[in-house]
C-alpha cells in the first residue's frame, strides 16, 4: 500500500490506546488542546521546514527563522490562542556562524513581537531541517476547531489569497511580473493573531491557510460534515494577482496556492454584525466569500458557473521524490 501524509497521521492516531481525562482536543486540528487547572486550555502545534520542499537552498536565514516560527503561530491563530512558549529542533549540515546569526534574527525579532520564549529543543547534524513547536493558551472552550460549522454559516478570509504562491511562481521563473513587489508574502508571513484572538467566540470555524484555500476549507467541510459554495469574483485578490489571472487565465491559483497564512472561517448569520464590531479597527480585511452549505463538496461559483472543485493541497509522499 502507498500511503500519503494523511494515511500516517491516521495509523498514528488510530494507535492511541491512552487517553488522558486533559485532553480536549488530540490529533486532526491546527492545534492539540489540553485542559490545565487555569482555566485557560494549552494549545500546542508543531511544524517542520524541510530544505528543497519547503524553502530552496541558499534562501535567506533571517526569512527562515521568521517563517519557521510564523507558521507555527499561525496554527495558534487559527486557534485563537495566544502563544507563549516555543522549542526549536535545528538539523544543520555545518555550523556556519552567519547563518545562524541571520536565522536568531528573524526568528528572535518574530518572538518578540508576540512574547514567544523559546525554552528548549534539539541540535543534530544532517540534511537542514528545522521543527518548532508552539504552545499557547486560550480560555477553557473558546478555542475555535474545524468541527463546528454548518450549513448556513458564511464563509470568511483574512486579508488577500494567492501571492504567496504568485511569489513562488515567479521565482521558478514559470511568469513574469517585473512590478510584482510582494515576496514577502512568502518569505516573511504574518501570522494572524490578533485576528484569531478577536475572532474567538464569532466564529463557529476556523483554520489557517497553508495549503489553498481549496484544501484547508476542505478540512473544515470533512470535519465538520459539510460543504460549501464560494464565489470566485469575492476572493479578495492584489493587483498583481488580479493581473496573474488575466493575462494566464489560471484563476484556480487563488484556491490552490498554499503558503498565505490567512484564516478562514464560517460565521453563523446571527453573529455576522458581531464580527464587524470584532474586527473594528484592525488593519487586514476580512470578507465574506461563500456559504456552507449542507450537500458535500466543495462548489465555485465563476462567471455565474457552477463547478465541482477538488484540491487536496500539496499532500507529502504523493509526489515521486
Ligand atoms: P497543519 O497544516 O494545520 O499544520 P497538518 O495537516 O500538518 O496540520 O496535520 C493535521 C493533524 O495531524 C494535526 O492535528 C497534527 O498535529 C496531526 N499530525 C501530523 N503528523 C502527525 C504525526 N506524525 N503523529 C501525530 N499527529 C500528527
Ligand atoms: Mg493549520
């Protein structure tokens, strides 16, 4: 049998004979969820960097070590949790003193943004690859899963969608777009934060967008046993990607690139003037794109067409290495 990612994930959760009475919430969110005597719930997440399939040899280490915190953090912001907590996991091939110079820099001035310590990890030497984990809090059940949408519930995206892997594309030289100015949107994401805190208690769903849009709204609607429709044409896009549409024709770019970090969320129509007042005030968007809807799957609605759409995202072990 040839298993993919999420074939692992599952042999690995199906395995679990423990269960402890603290556990809220195990494998299958953006974060695990454990019950403490606090009355706020530890929220912790782990991802890992792996060089030449999650960034290219030679990139630049103060974007790694702000990118291998950032998409951490984002997995609490989904959460809507507050990070306090990381460990680091460092697999270099040599020590090379200005790279980890470059790398404490992005990764340190992130942290420090956001009150991260980092209080302990691992330092091996191989193939570059670098693991972090998080840990935040968010008070006892108001954390925001991916189980909790339903149909009738509106469908949400933080800030802009797809120029992260607009970025990508023209750095593998596949388009071209002298003016485009945005590789940040790669290299350095935002993780947001202050937007899941905010969004807590509004939302009934969320998830961050590392996959497409496509992908991780799918495991909202596997989750939460649902489907949805989203209309194209509302997707907020930049001008360059607006531009990336027109002259390729590829509009499926903004539903299948991963690397955004933005949120998605469903929001019951009760609590939609809620999350106006939430998000008052706050400098990224935030815009309504589509509706669950009862049947499964996931529907777009272009150019007043219907279409069935299926992306999976980039699944590891499902490509030849
Ligand atoms: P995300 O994209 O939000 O980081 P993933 O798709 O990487 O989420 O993981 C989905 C779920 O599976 C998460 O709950 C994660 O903690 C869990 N998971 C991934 N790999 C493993 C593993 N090897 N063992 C246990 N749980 C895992
Ligand atoms: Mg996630």
């Amino acid at each position: 049998m040839s298993y993919t990612e999420f074939d692992v994930i599952r042999l690995f959760s199906a395995r679990q004979k423990v269960s402890h009475s603290s556990t809220i919430l195990g494998i299958g969110d953006d974060s695990a969820l454990i019950k403490s005597e606090t009355g706020f719930d530890l929220a912790v997440a782990t991802d890992t960097m792996v060089e030449g399939v999650h960034f290219f040899h030679g990139v630049n280490p103060e974007s790694l070590g702000h990118k291998a915190l950032a998409v951490n953090l984002s997995d609490l912001a989904a959460m809507g949790a507050n990070p306090h907590w990381a460990t680091l996991a460092l697999t270099l091939p040599s020590i090379d003193e200005k790279w980890l110079l470059g790398f404490c820099d992005g990764f340190y001035g992130l942290a420090e943004r956001h009150s991260v310590e980092l209080v302990g990890g691992d330092t091996t030497k191989g193939p570059l690859t670098i693991t972090v984990q998080v840990i935040g809090s968010v008070k006892h059940g108001t954390a925001m899963c991916r189980s909790n949408a339903n149909a009738g519930d509106s469908i949400y995206i933080t800030g802009y969608l797809g120029d992260a892997g607009l970025s990508l594309k023209i750095l593998k030289g596949q388009y071209a777009d002298a003016d485009f100015r945005s590789f940040d949107r790669l290299h350095r994401p935002s993780p947001r934060l202050v937007e899941g805190a905010r969004l807590k208690g509004v939302a009934s769903a969320c998830i961050d967008i590392s996959d497409g849009l496509a992908a991780d709204l799918g495991h909202i609607l596997k989750a939460s046993q649902v489907g949805a429709l989203i209309f194209w044409e509302k997707i907020s896009l930049s001008g360059s990607l607006k531009k990336y549409v027109e002259t390729t024709g590829d509009w499926r770019l903004p539903l299948t690139a991963g690397d955004d970090y933005e949120l998605c969320l469903t929001v019951s129509v009760d609590q939609e003037n809620e999350l106006e007042r939430h998000l008052a005030g706050l400098n990224c968007s935030c815009t309504r794109i589509g509706v669950i809807e009862e049947k499964p799957g996931l529907r777009i609605l272009k150019d007043s067409e219907q279409v069935d759409f299926t992306d999976t995202g980039y699944v590891h072990f499902t490509e030849s290495p």
